[in-house]
C-alpha cells in the first residue's frame, strides 16, 4: 500500500462514522422513493450544493484558524451583482469575472485586518461585513434581479461536461479536491492548522499569525464570489435576494464534518464535503417525500442544532467520558 494511498484511507477512516450515516440514509431513501437512486438524481443532490460547497473550502479554512465567517452571503451577493451587472454593460465576461473575484478578496482582506490587526472578534466583525455588503447590494440593484446573459457566460455554470455532468459537479470535485492537497501537503496548509490550534506556539515559531490569518480570510472571500459566479451563471439571473443563509449551510457543512467551530485547528475537507452531501441528502429526500417548505426550514434548523451542540460537546472537557466515569466512581 503506497504512503499516499495509506494517508488517504487513514482520512477516510477519520469519516467512517459520518459515511455510515450517509449510506444508511440513502439505503432507507431508496426505499421510500424509486426515484433516489437515479444517476440524474444523485448528480442534481451535488449540483444542488455546489455553492456553499464550494463557500464551505473557505469556511473551513477560517474554521481551521480558529475564526468564522458570517459574512460570506453578502460577499456572494455583492460580488455577483457586480458581476452580473458589468456584464450587461457590455464588458466581456471573462473581465467582469475578475472584478467579481476582486470584491471576494477585498471583503476578505477587510475582515482579516479588523480580526487579526485591530483585534474585533471574528464573530462581530464578519457580522458587520455581512451587513455592509447586503446593503451595499440592495442600494445598487434597488431590489430589482438582473437577467439576460450571453451564452459563453452561461456555459460556465450551466453548461455540461463530457457525459454530460453539470460544470457545477465538475467545479465542486475539481476544488475540494485540489484543496484538500493544498491543506495536507503544503506548508502554508499546515500553517493554516497550526495557527489554529496552537497560536503562541506558532508566534515562538517565527510564523506571523496575522499575515496567515488575513490570507485565509481572502481566500474564503474568493470562494464565495467563485461560488457567486457560477450561481449566476447556472440561474442566468441575479436575484435581489440571493445566497439567504449561505454561511450558516457553509458552516453546518463544516461541523457535522468534523470541523470545530469552538477551537481551531482540527477539521479537514473530506469531512466538509460529506458533510454537504449529507445536506444534500435531507433537503433532496425532503423534496422527494413533498414535505412543506416550512418544515424543512424546520428540519434545517435542527440539524444546525445538533451540529453545534456535538461539536460543542465534542470539545469539552467538562463532558469527557472520562470525567463521567469518575464522577459515578466517586458516588458509588
């Protein structure tokens, strides 16, 4: 067995307990609904998540260093209004792209600044963010969509690879794969860990923690515009309300794949994308079952919930099975 090979499974056995889970559900799905297990299906579950997916590669980052990101729905919103705009204007896509990009590294340098040189919590500042790019979004489209793209740009997010698999699916593998890489096998990568889970270490170190910082919060920038761009692309429209609770999917996905929200560095992208399959997974066999909308916003909720909760308990001392044993040993 090769040393890459090895590296590979040891990941994957890391997830064993979320894979369970996902061939489980997908098993009762095919069950209560013929229509599951069809390739088209399947294909639409990853289609359907490919855009916090893809956001989640940068929220994962973020994760990694210890910080959030609330702010990456209106950096989608922004970014892709821009985007869509330029593009009616008469620029050439491929140049309206780079802009849209731009505003994504932009919001990300800002956040990276007020988190790691001015000290705002990432929590607050992210927030703010979020609010000023929402609103900046709302002033310029005035509440009214964007639509009407040529169809080269179309193709980017719409159109269909050989064997005809939607260039969403395609982006999606491609990134998660390639990042995945980048975080196990680069140093930058494992920088990014262990700014997270051990910052004075890495301070003693000569590693500067800011610079670190302020980078990832770029990326995820990148991501959610990246993200944005092919949203549009695949809709050919630019809702006025568009990515509504993109960074609460994008962080769900994170957590339930083993990322931690409460303490940084532990987290890897093979558990974030499994963890978008699995909401992929409820918000499809919802569909297929025809529950309301309502519900599932519901259902949504819970999961979030319980993500959280886990990881919370997860990471707590006070919770430890070790504690609990000796606290019933000390009773008895």
């Amino acid at each position: 067995m090769s040393h890459a090979f090895r590296n590979f499974y040891n990941r994957l056995r890391e997830q064993m307990v979320l894979l369970t889970i996902i061939v489980l559900f997908a098993a009762i799905m095919s069950v209560a609904s013929p229509f599951f297990l069809r390739l088209s299906n399947l294909v639409n579950i990853v289609q359907y998540v490919s855009v916090y997916g893809i956001t989640a590669i940068g929220m994962t980052m973020v994760i990694l260093t210890g910080g959030i990101n609330l702010s990456v729905g209106g950096t989608l919103a922004l970014s892709a209004w821009v985007c869509a705009f330029s593009i009616l204007q008469g620029i050439p896509w491929p140049i309206a792209c780079a802009a849209c990009l731009a505003i994504g590294a932009g919001v990300g340098f800002v956040n990276g600044v007020a988190v790691s040189k001015i000290g705002i919590p990432p929590l607050i500042a992210t927030l703010a963010l979020e609010q000023i790019t929402r609103g900046l979004q709302l002033v310029f489209s005035k509440g009214k969509p964007l639509y009407g793209f040529p169809e080269s740009f179309l193709e980017f997010g719409a159109g269909r690879a050989l064997g005809g698999i939607p260039m969403p699916v395609i982006w999606t593998l491609l990134l998660f794969l390639v990042f995945s890489w980048f975080l196990a096998r680069t140093a930058f990568g494992r920088t990014i860990y262990a700014v997270g889970g051990n910052p004075t270490a890495t301070r003693i170190a000569g590693i500067n923690n800011s610079k670190t910082i302020i980078i990832v919060y770029i990326m995820a920038g990148l991501f959610a515009s990246f993200a944005g761009i092919i949203l549009i692309s695949r809709m050919d429209s630019a809702p006025a309300a568009i990515a509504q609770g993109l960074d609460m999917q994008a962080i769900t996905a994170c957590v339930i794949g083993g990322a931690s929200v409460t303490c940084g560095g532990k987290g890897r992208l093979i558990g974030t994308f499994l963890g978008i399959i699995m909401m992929g997974l409820i918000q499809n066999s919802l569909d297929l079952l025809n529950v309301s909308a309502y519900y599932q916003m519901f259902v949504q909720g819970v999961v979030i919930f319980i993500a959280v909760s886990v990881d919370a308990l997860r990471n707590s001392d006070s919770v430890s099975v070790s504690r609990l044993i000796s606290l019933f040993k000390t009773k008895a």
